[in-house]
C-alpha cells in the first residue's frame, strides 16, 4: 500500500483507514504516488460509502474518543511480564462471553473491537482438520505506534445503564522495564496505563515461577508489585496466578504473598487456569465490579481567610 496520510493519528498500516475509507482515494488526508493516482482517486462504491470511523480492530490510545464521546469509559489495566498470559486470558474471556457468559451481574451489550477479540479467539478454536486451537501469539512490543492494543465491552447493568470498559493488551517488556526504571523512554505505554486504568489485573506466572529461572521470576513481579504500590490511590487490584495447573513450589508462594500483603494492601488472589475458563470469567467480574464503583467526589472545603473580613465570612447553620 504506498502513499502517505496526513492525520498523525491514523495508522493506516495497522488497522486501516481511520475514516472509514475502504477506497483509500475518496480520503481527503490520503496522497497516493504519482504513478499510482488515476487508480487511488477512482470513485467509491455506493455500497461502501458509510462505513464507520473504525475498523473493529483494537483500538489505540487515539482512538478512544469514539467511545469517550457518549461516556466516561472503564480502563481495565492488564499487568505483568511477557508470556505470563494477558492476552490468552483475554482470548478466553472473550470465548466465555460469547458461550453466555456474563461479567457479574452486567450483560453484553456491544463491542467497538470485534474483529479485534475474534482475532486473539481465532486462535483457541478449531480452524480445519490438522489444525487444533492453540495460545494467541506474544504482543509484540515492536508492533507499532498502534499500542497498547485496547479492546472494548459496552455492558449493561440490571438498570439498563451501559458502562463501556477497556481492557489493554500491553506487551509484558514495558512493564518489566517500567518496574526497573520508573521513567523509561521504553516504558511510555506502562506509565499511560497506571495513569488512566480503574483497576489492575496483575499476572503471576505460575510457570515461570515453577521453572529453573525462578528467582528471575520471583524478582521481577515483586519489582512490579513494588512499583505500583504506592501510585494505586485506592484503585483495586487483583493478583492473578496464571496457569495455575501448574505446582509452585510453596516457600515461594509463600514469599509473592508476603509482598502481597505488603505492597498490594486489600489486592483479591485468584488462580486461574485455561482448563478452568470459569476462573477466567469469575475473576474478570470481581475486579470489573470493584472497578466500576466509581467513588464520591470529595467535599470542598473553603478556606477561612482571617486577614479579610468579608472572605472570612462563612454561614454557620
């Protein structure tokens, strides 16, 4: 595909034209080569002419004013190195929703990233014979200016209320890098996320933690643990110990609680597993619930000014 566009927040490449366009052509921001601008600048099917400002792919942090408009969103923030199981846990939440699973009391209620979750999904059915399901590939922390990878759920509460919730799909690297040095160039995309997310999911890999590495392991998600303590103002956090078919030894299980308790005050453990996809869908709901109690705005208090006496004034009832 050659030619430019001149929207900075278009990633052509990645997800498409950000418009809509399926005729890159009949695109005001679109410039095609020389060469190639008779066949660019051919009209538009009629049939093709409405197509929505998305593609249904992930969405990117440029894109969310398509769903901030009508709201303010839920931003779930998925935590933890890379291969421990982010994006296959959204893989299977999203199979579990679509077999009538429901994330607490709240039912679906549409989605801006469809083709975004069958995409991750795709990859845990089966396809054709010889070809069996297996795990979603690593994110890549090389993907593109498109990161982090953001899917979204409208949902709707027993009142009829929507409540829109994003979940990010955020390569492991940044947070290993941000839990080493806080202020990282490569860690940009990890900071945005603890800035904006409602709450975390935070993933122990329980087979890493099993595995002759282990104390690398051990490190790096008590690093990360360390790390988000104190920036956590009162947003929940569950602790996610990812396949955990998998035996860790218990001195070390023993050792992740203890900095649990000491850095991730009131953080809900749950042990879930591919082979249990009910784990998945229950501790989605805990945190999903948590997070959407949104809470009350602190009174303001005025200040007494003594040196004036009409800024010192207050009613007193």
């Amino acid at each position: 595909m050659k030619g430019t566009c001149s929207q900075e927040s278009c990633f052509l490449q990645e997800v498409g034209c950000k418009l809509g366009h399926s005729d890159l052509g009949s695109c005001p921001f679109w410039t095609a080569p020389k060469a190639d601008h008779e066949a660019a600048a051919s009209p538009e099917p009629d049939d093709q002419r409405a197509n929505p400002p998305w593609t249904g792919r992930s969405l990117g942090r440029s894109d969310l004013i398509s769903v901030a408009t009508r709201g303010r969103p839920t931003l779930i923030g998925l935590v933890g190195p890379a291969q421990s199981g982010k994006t296959t846990f959204l893989a299977a939440l999203y199979l579990m929703l679509l077999q009538g699973g429901r994330i607490a009391e709240y039912t679906f209620a549409g989605s801006l990233t469809l083709d975004g979750w069958e995409g991750l999904a795709g990859w845990m059915r089966w396809a054709e014979i010889g070809c069996p399901p297996t795990f979603p590939p690593h994110t890549s922390s090389a993907q593109g200016d498109h990161l982090p990878g953001i899917l979204h759920l409208a949902l709707r509460d027993r009142l009829g209320q929507r409540h829109d919730v994003l979940f990010t799909d955020a390569p492991g690297e940044w947070f290993s890098r941000w839990a080493v040095k806080a202020n990282a160039q490569e860690a940009e995309g990890a900071r945005w996320i603890v800035s904006n997310a409602a709450g975390f999911l935070l993933f122990a890999d329980s087979e890493n933690l099993a595995g002759s590495d282990f104390g690398t392991a051990r490190r790096g998600l008590r690093d990360l643990m360390e790390r988000l303590s104190p920036l956590l103002d009162g947003r929940p956090v569950g602790l996610i110990w990812s396949k955990s078919d998998i035996d860790v030894p218990a001195q070390l299980v023993e050792s992740l609680t203890e900095a649990q308790r000491k850095f991730l005050k009131g953080a809900v453990t749950h042990r879930v597993s591919i082979r249990a996809p009910q784990t998945i869908l229950a501790s989605s709901s805990a945190l999903v619930s948590a997070a959407l109690v949104r809470p009350l705005p602190k009174p303001i208090q005025s200040p007494v000014v003594a040196s004036d006496p009409f800024l010192a004034f207050r009613w007193q009832r």
